[in-house]
C-alpha cells in the first residue's frame, strides 16, 4: 500500500512539474529575463520552505545542518542552475522537447547513480533488461515528439 502511494505521489510531482517549469518560463517573459524569474522563484520558494519548516515543526533538525558534508551543499547551486536553465530553453526549444530531453538526461543519469549506489542510493546494477526498457522509454518520448 505505501509503495503505490509513494508511486502516485511521484507521478503527481512528475506532473506537476511538467507545470511549474513553464510557469517560470513565462515568469521570465514577463521579466525579460531568465535570472530575474529564477531569483523571484528562489525568493518565493524559500519563504514557502521557511513557513513549512515552522509550521511543520522541524525548525529544530536546523541544529544538525553542520553535520551535513559541504559537498552536498551544491544541490542548491545545481537548483539555481537547473531553474535559470530552465528558464531560459524553455522558451527557445519549447516544452515537449524540453522535458523528453530532460526525461532522457534523468533516466539515463539515474541508471549510472543507482548502478553505482551513489549519494547513498541503493545500488541496483545496470542490466541489459533496464538498458533496454531505458531505451524503449526514451525512443517513445521522441517518438511521441514528432
């Protein structure tokens, strides 16, 4: 039961996303400018992840963040790049082939990471059956693209 929650939950954030993406495309349209929509965004969501935190009650697990490796502090930098970027290709390559490449890039980047189990991710080796499925999932995206 839990996993097919966590199942629906994941393919609402996959639509969602789908969303919220082109949103802040337009944002920087607006704007005229990607940087300028990526910083109202960051803006936006850290006073949102601030009221959660609070009102969540978890302010407190803040006393830990010292004993987090500085290395994964440059998801936030990845975040910022990754919302710019999107900010800006949206608008030039459209959304459809936008999210089939980003799609793409996440299934075959997510294959490496959980071969190898890194960031603590559960290592599931890489199989000819995955390659395959892989393959089959992305020549769909384009497929369905044309």
């Amino acid at each position: 039961m839990q996993t097919s929650m966590f199942a629906i939950i994941a393919f609402l954030m996959g639509a969602i996303l789908s969303v919220y993406l082109p949103m802040n495309s337009s944002v920087s349209r607006y704007l005229g400018s990607s940087m300028a929509a990526s910083a109202v965004f960051f803006v936006v969501a850290t006073i949102t992840s601030i009221v959660i935190l609070v009102f969540g009650g978890e302010y407190h697990s803040l006393a830990k963040l010292r004993n987090v490796p500085v290395y994964l502090h440059v998801a936030g930098i990845i975040s910022a790049f990754f919302i710019v970027g999107t900010t800006f290709l949206i608008p030039k390559v459209g959304a459809r082939t936008f999210f089939i490449l980003l799609v793409s890039g996440q299934i075959l980047m997510a294959m490496v990471i959980s071969h190898f189990g890194v960031l603590e991710s559960p290592q599931d080796p890489i199989t000819l059956k995955k390659t395959l499925g892989a393959i089959l999932v992305i020549a769909g995206a384009c497929l369905s693209a044309r």
